[in-house]
C-alpha cells in the first residue's frame, strides 16, 4: 500500500512536470540561473584565494651579504636560520650566480655592461632568499637577521618593501574574504527567495488541482508528495544543466586564467573538479531542502480545507 | 442515512448561512433541496463534505458522527460520499480515464481494481470511446459525465450533486438528472441542489426547500415553490 503510493507520487510528478512542460522549464531555468550565480561567486573566490596564494608565494626576503663574506660564515647564518619555526625555505646565490643574473639582466644596457668589464672581479656578494612559512611570521624572519652577530655581515635587506607589500597583501586577502562572505550571503538568501516564490507560483497555477484532489479524498500526504518529488525533479535538472553550464564556461575561462597566473599552478576546472561534491552537492541539497520547504509552505494555504 | 440535528453555520462578521437546520435523508431516496441563492442550500452541502464544520448541532452520515471530524478523517468520509459540482472539478491534465482512475489511486486501489471499475463506471456514463480524451476536448455534459463517474468509482451510497445542471443547456441537464436517477436506481442516496424549477418539477420526488437559512417546506412529492 505504502509502495504503491509512493509509484503513484512519483508517476503523478512525472506527468505534471510533462504535461506542464513550459512552467517546468521556466522553474529548471530560474533555478539553474540562482546556481550559476553561486557558481559565479565560486569562481570568483577561488581565482581571488589563487591570486592572494600566487602573490604570498612570491614574496621572499633577500638578504644581500657584503663582497668579503666568506661562504662558510653565510652558511652558519643559514643554517641559523634553518632552526626557527617561522622559515619555510631559504636558497643561497653564490657571487657568481648573482653576477650571472645580474648580467643576463642587464644585458641590454652597454652603461653597466661597460662598468662591469671596467671593474676587476667580482663587485657582488653572495645572497640568501628566505621564505616563510606565512605573512605573518616574516617579522620574526626580519627580526632574526637583525641579530648584532650578523648584522655587519649583510650590505643590504629588502625589509621595507616586503613590510609593506606585506601588509597590502593581508588587507586585501581580508577584505576579499569579508567580502565574499558577505556577498555569499546575501547572494544564498536571494536564491532562496527567488527559488521559493518559483515553488509558489508553481504550485499556486496548481491550487484548484489541490482542491480537486482533496475532493476526491486525497489524503494530504498524497496530495502534497507529486508537487515536492515534482519540485525535487526540477532542482535535480536545474542542478544538470548548471553543472554543463558552468563547465562550459570554464573551459572557456581556463585559457585566459592560465595567462594570467603564468608559472602558478592554477587550473580552475581542476578546482571544480576537485571541490565537485561540495559544490554541487551542497547546491543540490540545498535546493531539495528549500523545494521541500517552499512546497509544503506554499501547499499549506491550499489543504486547509 | 443523513441527519442535521439543529444545525446552525454562520459566518463572519454576521451572516447566519443556516438555521438551527433538522433533517433526516433516509437511504435510497432521491431529495432536491432548492433555494434561492444564498438560501444555504450550498453550505449544506459543504457540511456534509466536511468542508466547514457547523457552529451547532450535530451531523451524522450513516452512522458517522462527522460534527467534529477530525482532519486525517476527512479523506476517508470524502472516499463514501460521492460529489458532483456545477465546474464539474476535473483535473484538466488528466484525462477521462485518469480522472475517473484518481479517486481510486487516492485510496490506494489496485491497478487491476482500477482497470476492472473505471471501465464499468465509464460505461454507466456512456464516455468508454471518450476516455483517453482531456477535459477541454469534451462538451459541458459530457465533463459532467466524467465527474459523475468519478463520484461512483467508490461506489458510494450518497451522491451529492451541487447544481450538476448549472452549467449545461436543457438537453444535456435532462440527460444528466436521467442519469443520476439511474443510479438512484441503482439503490444510490441523491442529494441534489439546484434552483431550476423545471427540473425540480419532473422528478415529483422529496423537495426540501430553504430560505434565509431555514427550511421553510420539506415535501414527499414537492414542487418548486419560491
């Protein structure tokens, strides 16, 4: 008895979403365009988070040892530095790599070409690039090269323009963060009124069918079931096609995303595919739980009587 | 078989739709209750549906004290009792057959008791050709039909028909009232509402009439009277 009223409620909701063909395609449609927002707002966070990991990744103090320092005495200032918490990674450029770089930097400026045949040897020390772990901890990095038993070993550090570079880089990441979160939510409680006030006016182009049926005895479990599995139906769909949707857009986007972050690993169809479950799988949930809500809501007013 | 015992039904702000109302429908008879409009005819049919319930008095349906039904009753007692109304109330994305098929789904009914009673109450209407048609592609009597035919599916001993004619022109009216004197026949309690005095006046069976919410003649073999 209760399988056989479970068929019928899925064999009445497939009917009513056939036979009301138009309306079914207008609800997969406002509902698929809620997710592509969402999706959209996905997009955005994670080529924003990218972006911020991209530039955190990049930034580095360089510590500039002057020309007589001996390579042992760096390495004891390395190996030093090796020992804090804080320290991610730290590479040493001899003075011959440096010079090598600076060359090949500059090879196109006959003024410094002509400087360095003119001076005998080598007029560049050795460097040590430090990485931390995070932002956060290149103070304590800073801090720890400042040290008086080092401190007259080093010519130069680029200190202050990592602070600031630094804490541009902290504001901006928390204001996208803020930010997102709070478009977010705004956005998810927009959806769920746009896929609500769909459900009601679908069901309300349906309330003399609920009259009907309460007529002839439906019970208002049956009556209320075909509208929900029909609703869920939708959602399922709408879900589909924004995931093709999405996709799509994503192969087009990719191309142009991978120039932007050229030499960064960021592919953001890989993103979605390894964030697909949640994605989706939340969107579906979500737009179940809000079709079950706004049905039954929205058929309340009509099996009072 | 039906019984109002004082039954009063008002509604707001201050409309008193029926007044302190007696009345007893024994089984198989055939009763025309008229009225003007607004006389209360409707709302009596409402009551036995359960759609409102009375302010006072008591209702009893074979039996059934439906006076203070409780709402997940209310689908069984719609199952006993068939109606029929003058928008005639079908599912205009169902066809005939569909339609007819659904007060039995509703209950649960078997696939094969589906097929073996949809069949027999179709032929009783005389729509078995018609039945893979949607509503919107039959004439005024003809939906009539399918709505009678959806009352009988359960085999109910009270139909109750709320201005069945309403809608429909005299040869068609004549062919419906012929009908559900068929069924009457068949041993089928007929509550018939209407305000159409010739219709009322060929059928010399039992006349209740109402005004103001009060029956003012109940007659064995009435005519139209107001």
């Amino acid at each position: 008895m209760f399988l056989v009223a479970i068929k019928r409620s899925v064999i009445f909701a497939l009917q009513s979403f056939w036979r009301n063909i138009w309306l079914s395609l207008a609800t997969i449609f406002i509902i698929s365009l809620t997710f592509l927002s969402i999706n959209f707002l996905v997009i955005i966070n994670a080529i924003s988070d990218s972006a911020i990991v991209a530039v955190k990744d990049r930034v580095d103090v360089s510590v500039y040892f002057k020309r007589d320092v001996k390579e042992d005495k760096i390495n004891e200032v390395k190996n030093h530095l090796e020992t804090l918490p804080q320290v991610k990674e730290i590479i040493y450029h001899s003075p011959e790599d440096n010079l090598k770089e600076f060359k090949a930097k500059h090879e196109n400026d006959p003024v410094i070409k002509e400087t360095l045949d003119e001076l005998a040897g080598n007029p560049l020390g050795a460097t040590l690039i430090i990485k931390a772990k995070d932002l956060e901890s290149y103070p304590e990095v800073l801090k720890a090269i400042d040290n008086p038993a080092y401190s007259e070993l080093v010519e130069e550090k680029n200190y202050n323009d990592h602070q600031l570079v630094i804490n541009r880089i902290n504001t901006i990441a928390n204001n996208i963060r803020r930010g997102g979160l709070v478009i977010s939510i705004i956005f998810v409680i927009i959806a769920a009124l746009i896929v609500f006030n769909t459900v009601r006016i679908a069901i309300f182009t349906h309330r003399n069918e609920v009259g009907i049926m309460k007529l002839v005895g439906a019970s208002n479990w049956f009556v209320r079931s075909p509208f929900i599995l029909e609703n869920i139906f939708s959602g399922i769909l709408a879900c589909l096609l924004a995931i093709i949707v999405t996709y799509s857009f994503l192969a087009l986007l990719q191309p142009h995303l991978a120039s932007f972050f050229e030499g960064v690993d960021f592919d953001v169809t890989k993103y979605f595919n390894e964030h697909f479950l949640i994605i989706f799988g939340l969107q579906l949930v979500g737009i179940t739980i809000l079709n079950i809500i706004s049905s039954s809501l929205a058929l309340g007013r009509y099996l009072r009587s | 078989m039906i019984r109002l015992a004082s039954v009063t039904k008002k509604f707001p702000p201050n409309t008193v739709a029926l007044k302190n109302i007696n009345l007893h429908i024994e089984p198989g008879e055939f009763v025309s209750i008229v009225g003007q409009s607004g006389s209360g005819k409707t709302t009596v049919v409402r009551l036995l549906i359960a759609e409102i319930a009375p302010d006072e008095g008591k209702i009893i349906i074979g039996g059934w004290d439906i006076t203070h039904i409780r709402n997940r009753q209310i689908p069984l007692l719609r199952r006993q009792i068939g109606v029929v109304f003058q928008d005639f109330k079908l599912l205009p994305k169902k066809t005939v057959f569909e339609n007819v098929a659904f007060a039995l789904q509703v209950s649960g009914g078997t696939k094969s008791r589906i097929n073996k009673v949809v069949p027999q109450v179709l032929k009783i209407v005389d729509l078995e050709e018609k039945r893979n048609r949607y509503p919107h592609q039959l004439s005024g009597g003809e939906r009539q039909r399918v709505a009678i035919a959806r009352a009988l599916v359960h085999r109910p001993k009270i139909l109750l028909a709320d201005e069945p004619t309403g809608n429909l022109d005299a040869l068609n009216s004549k062919d419906i009232i012929d009908l559900l004197i068929k069924i009457n026949e068949f041993g089928t309690t007929i509550v018939l509402v209407t305000h159409n005095k010739e219709i009322v006046n060929s059928l010399k069976r039992r006349v209740i009439t109402l005004e103001e919410g009060s029956i003012i003649q109940d007659q064995k073999v009435g005519k139209y009277i107001i």
